[in-house]
C-alpha cells in the first residue's frame, strides 16, 4: 500500500498485444494496421519533403533521431521507419547545400513501448538496415504520456493506431455509486456521464501525450500522428467496432451466467480506449499550442468498404484485447471468449451496411520555433 492506496492502482497499466509470433500474434493479425499505414506513405513522403526544413541550423545534419511511439513487435514500425528514413534520404538528395551527404546520412531509431511489449521478438525480426550500419536501433520502454526522451532531442516523431488507448479507464466508470457506473464495456456515445468521463480521460491522456513530444521536439521537428476516431456526431455504437465490442461484452455476461467468470468482473470491466470525435481531437492539439497543425485530414482507410470476413474479425481483435482482458479476467478465459465470439460473430454477422463509418485520420504537426 502506498498514501491508502493499493500499489498497483499507482502504477501505469499497459495492455501489450499479443506478443510472439504464433498464430494468435500481433505480427500476424496487424493487416489493418498495415493496410492503413500503407494508405498514408505517399502523404507521409510528401509532407516530409515539404515540412523538413533543411535551411535551420538544427536540420543540417549527418545524423538524425526518429521514433516510433506505440511501436508494438512489428512489423508495422519497420515499415513507417524505412519510409521515413527514405524520405530524409531523398530530402537530402534534391537539396543543394546537403546533397553530398545524403550517402553517409544515420539514424538512431527509437522503438517505444510500453514495457511489457514483446520487445525480443521486435529485435529478433529487425530488417537488414541495422545489419548494414546506417541505423542504429534501440527500444524505449516506458508510457508515452510521459516524457520517454531527452528534451530538445528527437527530429521525427511518429505514432499509428495507439492514442486511443488511455492510460486507464476513467476512475467515473469505475465507481459503483458515479453517475457515469455503467455496465457497457466501451464508451458507446448513448449516456452522456459515461461520454462525458471518457472525454475527461482522453483530454488529460492526448494532452499529457502532446505535451511530453513538444518537449522531446527539437523546435522544427515533425509529428506524424495516424490513427481512427469518430466523424463528429457519430456514436462509437452505431460503427462496427463499437458492435463488436458489445458483442464481446455479451459473451463475457453468457460466461458469467455459465459461472465461468462472475457478474461482479463483467461489471467492472471497462476498456481503457476511446475514439474521439474529430473535432475534440483538434482542440485538444489546439490547446497545447507548441505545435503548427501541418496537415489534420481524414484519409480513406483500404479496407473501409470491405465486408470483412469473421474469421479476419476474430483473429484481429484477439491479437489486441488479449492483454486488457487476460489482465482484468486472468489468463483462462481468452480461447474460452474468442470461440464464443467466433460463434456468435458466425450466428449475427456484423451488418456492415447499418453501420456509420467511423473515420480515419493522418495528421502532420509541425513543432514551434520560438
Ligand atoms: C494497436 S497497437 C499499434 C502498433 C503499431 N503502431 C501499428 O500501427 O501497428 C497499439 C500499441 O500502443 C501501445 N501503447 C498503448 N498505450 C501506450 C502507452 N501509454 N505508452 C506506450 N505505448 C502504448 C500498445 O502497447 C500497443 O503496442
């Protein structure tokens, strides 16, 4: 115990993906993640030649630091590391003044995780360019809410599919006697004190997030943010993600009536992620003010008009909650829920043309020269 307080509660949860490379892992049931990170490179090349301002002193350089936040094992990172180091690369090549050195250019990469990720198995999987030694790789265990680097020290900075998980589930939801007690496992968008204490949440957690990179920024210095949130308006329950985790809840409440899991632990699960609206997004980037909003657009997602298959469903969503869920329920109860998902996922397909789109955005920060 620690000020009243059970130690654990102090410290930062983290929920890793699935880890290793078997076939329930992150490594083999991230195409979503890829898929949307492939349907940015061409934007991301082209604000990077464009924003990267070689003509400051700070840019003119042999050797730049770049970090992957919310970096997972792969191999997703190693894909958004290659492309901007490309970009650099090639920035150095059509620039006057720096095109002799755009051969002899490095890169210390930075790959941060919460860290409990599978950080072996990331490094066992590394592409050649480490071998070749014009990058340096190295793992930054640690929350990104808080700052994980030096200041002033990092020139490109990136993150994809990881701000929608807070750093906890809102203390409101969690309390039996607030207003905000629910009994959902996601913030559906339907009750206002739920909404309002999830909102809460992700103010202070982007907030924390955007104010430890403009510390970690050298003034100049560029970050690329990709992720999903909701078009303004459109409730998390009416898109297939939020139909997916009711669904997930109704199997844990059939578990708990099959005395597999109890009531009481279906109850007080709540999924410590939340996609905002896109303009609370904004507001919240707005609000810290050390940044210019480059680029802020919603971008296509490849798969967005796909029927996706259940099987695709399944594998992808227990490759991400398997952590949040095998911390709350204990290790058991994982093959046990995800065969029930699969049945009834099987018996009630998603009606993915009922559903709202949900959306997804690419933004380009840019950080302040004072
Ligand atoms: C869905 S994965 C995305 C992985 C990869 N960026 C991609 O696009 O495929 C989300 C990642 O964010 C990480 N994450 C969540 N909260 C974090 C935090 N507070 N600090 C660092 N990493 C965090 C998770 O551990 C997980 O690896």
């Amino acid at each position: 115990m620690a000020n009243g307080k059970p130690v654990s509660t102090l410290l930062q949860s983290s929920y890793p993906m699935m880890g290793g490379d078997g076939p329930h892992s992150y490594i083999r049931n991230s195409t979503y993640q890829k898929a949307a990170i492939e349907s940015v490179k061409t934007s991301a090349k082209k604000a990077i030649l464009a924003k990267l301002d070689l003509k400051t002193s700070i840019f003119n350089l042999s050797s730049y630091r770049i970090a992957d936040f919310g970096c997972s094992v792969g191999p997703n990172t190693f894909d958004v590391i290659e492309n901007i180091i490309e970009t650099i690369k090639l920035k150095h090549q059509q620039d006057e003044t720096n095109r002799n050195n755009h051969e002899n250019l490095e890169f210390h990469v930075f790959f941060n995780d919460q860290s409990d990720n599978d950080f072996n198995t990331l490094f066992k999987t590394l592409p050649r360019y480490h071998i070749d030694r014009e990058v340096f790789a190295c793992g930054v265990p640690g929350s990104f809410f808080g700052r994980v680097f030096p200041r002033n020290s990092l020139h490109i900075g990136h993150t994809s599919y990881s701000i929608h998980w807070l750093s906890e589930a809102p203390e409101d939801v969690c309390n039996q006697n607030s207003q905000a007690w629910k009994k959902n496992i996601q913030c559906t968008n339907l009750v206002e004190e739920v909404t309002e204490a999830y909102k809460k949440q992700f103010k202070k957690d982007m907030g924390a997030f955007i104010e430890a990179r403009a510390q970690e920024l050298v003034p100049g210095g560029l970050m690329i943010i990709l992720g999903l949130c909701l078009p303004d308006g459109v409730q998390m329950i009416r898109t297939w993600k939020g139909v997916v985790h009711e669904m997930i809840r109704d199997c844990l409440v059939d578990m708990a009536k099959s005395g597999i899991t109890s009531v009481e632990k279906v109850e007080s699960f709540n999924l410590p992620v939340y996609f905002p609206q896109f303009s609370e997004l904004k507001e919240v980037i707005e609000q810290n003010g050390c940044f210019t909003i480059e680029i802020m657009e919603e971008v296509k997602h490849p798969m967005e008009d796909m029927l996706l298959s259940n099987d695709f469903i399944t594998s992808s969503y227990r490759a991400i909650f398997h952590g949040v869920i095998e911390e709350h329920f204990g290790g058991g109860v994982i093959d046990e829920l995800f065969d029930r998902f699969a049945k009834k996922l099987n018996k009630d397909p998603v009606d993915f043309f009922k559903c709202q789109k949900d959306m997804q955005y690419f933004i380009l920060l840019k950080r302040k020269i004072y």
